[in-house]
C-alpha cells in the first residue's frame, strides 16, 4: 500500500493523469482511506488552478515547481498518526 508520503511525491503526475493503471487504482485507494491525502489533492489541484489562472501565458513552470515542493513539504510534516485509517 502507498504511504502518504508515495502520495505527496505522486500528486503531480495524478492530477495530470500521468500515472500507469496499477499506479493510478493504488493511488485512489489511499484517498479512498485517507482524508489527509483527500485534502492534499485537493488543495494541491486548486493551488495549480489558480496559479494557471493568474499567468495563463504560458504556465510559468518555475512558479509551479515552487508551490508543488512547498505543497511537498507541507505534506511531509504531517506526522503517521495524522494518517486517517478509518
Ligand atoms: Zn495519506
């Protein structure tokens, strides 16, 4: 089963639907369990929506890279037993 931290690492090739089918049905199975991770997607896509919307001319990839790292560490600093496995 995926970590969390597989999660963080993985976020942006899920949201760009990069991922092989085996990857993509492990990865949906750890947001299925873990409302942690639900909520790291989440505000992972809308940090990349809005980010699109402020600079549509191209995508400043240097700009993304930043936020998705940030998003990165964040997520790494929240603690195994923050995991919800209900
Ligand atoms: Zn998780």
């Amino acid at each position: 089963m995926l970590s969390c931290k597989d999660i963080s690492h993985l976020a942006s090739d899920h949201i760009d639907d990069n991922l092989s089918l085996l990857m993509k049905i492990k990865v949906k199975f750890h947001l299925f369990i873990c409302h942690k991770c639900r909520d790291f997607i989440k505000q992972f896509r809308t940090t990349v929506k809005v980010i699109h919307q402020i600079n549509p001319l191209p995508a400043d990839q240097e700009a993304i890279d930043l936020q998705v790292q940030n998003l990165i560490k964040a997520k790494q600093h929240i603690k195994p037993d923050d995991v919800d496995r209900s």
